[in-house]
C-alpha cells in the first residue's frame, strides 16, 4: 500500500468494500499523517477505488465548542434556579 498507516483503518476498510460491492461506501476517519479528522466517500472506478475526503476539523472541533458551552450553560442554570429565571422571564 501506499500509505501504510491506513492499512487497517476506516479509509481503508470503505475502499476495501466499495472494490468487493461495487458501490460507493461513506467513512469518517481521523487522520493517520495528522491531527486531523476527516469525511469522504470511496467509490469504485475503471482502475480500481477512488477516494474524495474533505478536512472536518473545523466543524467537529465547532461542534465539541457548542456542546461544551451548552453543559456549561445548563450546570450555570441549574445553579441559579428556577426563582432567577421566573424573575428573568418577568423582567421581558
């Protein structure tokens, strides 16, 4: 192969089956060459599997930030309690 890292790992396990089904095969996998998460579709073609992959550390390291801030709102509210945000819901 040539990138042996792969080699056994979700990339590689979608090209493995879009050659044996002849279909195209989505995967989501973290970079084995860098600190980098990745999504693609691997798809059989005339001279054997073709891959298209797209970087997706942006958005999951956006989605980790969102659902962060979210716990740290509901733990923030649970703390205050329900009188503060009748109050709050008053003061409209």
């Amino acid at each position: 192969d040539v990138f042996p890292r792969l080699v056994g790992g979700p990339m590689h396990a979608a090209m493995d089956r879009a050659r044996d089904e002849q279909a195209t095969i989505a995967f989501e996998a973290r970079g084995t060459y860098a600190e980098s998460w990745y999504e693609g579709h691997a798809f059989p073609c005339s001279t054997g599997v073709g891959v298209h992959a797209q970087d997706t550390t942006g958005q999951r390291q956006a989605a980790d930030e969102v659902s962060r801030l979210a716990i740290a709102l509901n733990r923030r509210a649970e703390e205050l309690g329900p009188e503060v945000w009748v109050e709050l819901w008053r003061a409209r």
